[in-house]
C-alpha cells in the first residue's frame, strides 16, 4: 500500500525538480519553510508554510521553492486511498490544507515511525501503512468544509433514511435538525442538503409529517384523548399538534376522527367487512362455464 516514504530537508529553488506525472496517490507536506507546487509550464500558487497537498495519480507537477532557504518536508505515496478522499480529488483536483505546529509535527513523527516498516517490511506492516494513511486522510477531510466533501454513491440515501428513522423512533422527544444531525454523523447544513438532494423536501417538513402520521395511527387504533396523542407525537399543547395536523390534512384531528376515521372503525367494530374486500356471491350461471 505504501509504495515511496520520503523526507528531510529540500532547496527546490536552488535545484529545482523536472515535472512528472505521479503514479500514486501523493501527501506531500512542509513542515518547515514553503513550498508550491508547479507545473510543467512553471506556473504555482504563491509559496505556502505548514501545508498538507494531495494529488491524484496522473498529476504531473514538481515542487517551486523559496530561494536558497530549505524546505523540510514529509511525503508518503500510497498506491490507493479511502473512496471518499478519491471522489473528492477527482472532483476537486489537489487538495491542499494548512497544518498546525502539532500536526506538522505528528506528520514528520509518522514519517519516522514508518521508515523501518518500509524498509524492513514485516507481516503487521501493512496494517502500520493503512493506519497512516486513515490518520492523513482523517487530517485532510476534518479541515475541509462540509459543501466540499461529497458523499459516495448510495450514502446520501443511507444517511437520509438513518435520520428519518431515528426521528421516527424518538418522536416524542421532538428532537432537533442538531441532534439529528449529530446521530447520523453529518452537520446540520449537510443534513439538509442531503434531504433536498433526496427528498426534495426540508428535513424539519419530513420530520413534521412523522409527526402527524403517528397521530394518526394513534388516532385510529386507539381512543386516546388528543393531549395525550400530542404529547406522544412530541408537541408540547394540544394547540400545536391541532395546528400542524390542520397544516399538513386540511382538517382539524376532531373532524379527521369524525368524517375520515369513524365510519371504518365503526364498520371494523360491527364486523363488517369493506364492499372493496367483500367476495362476490358465487352465480349460479356459472355452473355450464
């Protein structure tokens, strides 16, 4: 997994490095000094201290430097990365991330702790490459905004779903988009992205329906008072759980209860089956078919 491990101190603008395209997929890190990458026609973003770049396989760059002043960097080449660090590149292109003091210090120290894996590879060696590479990425993506970091195929629909069900299953405590959100492992926006992407709907409008359809079942396999029903459904009054389910039916819970619901609960209780459902009397013309 672990295909180059390099480090220490470069003068890239006194022996500067000829462009190639890489062949894995590049973290190239200035602990010290600054550094950009350039590419094949010379052109680079200005000079930057204490940053973390990720390129794709394919990205063909070197690196421009500050004069005679030495860089000192970390670099690791992995021959694959976690599917949503890849879909984020090659969406994005180079990913380039600034680094505290202490982070540019646990980079140059996971160069270290590699060096011996690498050139001595052992049977637990891997699982020491693949750690590395979790922590690089897990650095990378928890300094990047929520809008840049796409989900993968199927992810947005799981997340979605997760958090529909979870409201479901604690309706009564009524929670919030934060808490939500903080369940499924997501922030409150990229919660609501995801709902518009899927849905096409606002979480709180999905979440207010859960609501109202478990008044409803409650209203119809019970006899239940509505203080009671809202309360259960995760309002606070009466008033509240009326106005919502106005809001979504048309109608206040009195009148759904008294036109919509009544007449099949009393059909249902007297034991009489729906016309929909009921079989046809058998004919007796039949019998020469």
């Amino acid at each position: 997994m672990l295909r180059y491990l390099g480090s220490g101190p470069r003068q890239f603008g006194l022996f500067p490095l000829r462009p190639l395209a890489r062949m894995n997929w590049e973290f190239f890190a200035v602990v010290r000094g600054r550094c950009a990458p350039m590419t094949e026609a010379g052109q680079h973003p200005p000079l930057r201290p204490q940053t973390l770049w990720v390129s794709a396989p394919g990205s063909a760059h070197t690196w421009a430097g500050d004069g005679p002043r030495r860089a000192h960097i970390a670099v690791f080449h992995f021959g694959s990365v976690p599917p949503i660090l890849e879909a984020m590149i090659r969406e994005h292109g180079q990913l380039a991330v600034g680094l505290k003091a202490s982070e540019c210090q646990r980079v140059a120290a996971l160069v270290r702790q590699l060096q011996l894996e690498h050139q001595q590879p052992s049977n637990v060696s891997h699982l020491a490459f693949q750690g590395a590479l979790i922590e690089l990425t897990l650095l990378v993506l928890r300094k990047l905004p929520d809008a840049r970091q796409p989900l993968l195929k199927g992810d947005a629909e799981r997340t979605v779903e997760t958090a529909t069900t979870w409201f479901a299953e604690h309706v009564r405590a009524n929670p919030s988009i934060i808490e939500v959100a903080r369940e499924v492992h997501v922030s409150p926006s990229t919660l609501r992205r995801l709902f518009r992407r899927v849905l096409r709907e606002r979480p709180t409008r999905v979440f207010g329906r859960i609501q109202i359809e478990k008044g409803m079942r409650l209203m119809s396999d019970s006899k239940l008072k509505l203080e009671t029903i809202a309360d259960e459904c995760g309002f606070t009054c009466t008033s509240d759980f009326c106005r919502a389910f106005k809001a979504f039916t048309r109608v206040t819970p009195s009148v759904w209860r008294r036109t919509i619901l009544a007449p099949p609960r009393a059909a249902r209780e007297a034991g009489i089956r729906p016309a929909s459902t009921a079989k046809p009397p058998r004919s007796q013309d039949r019998r020469g078919d």
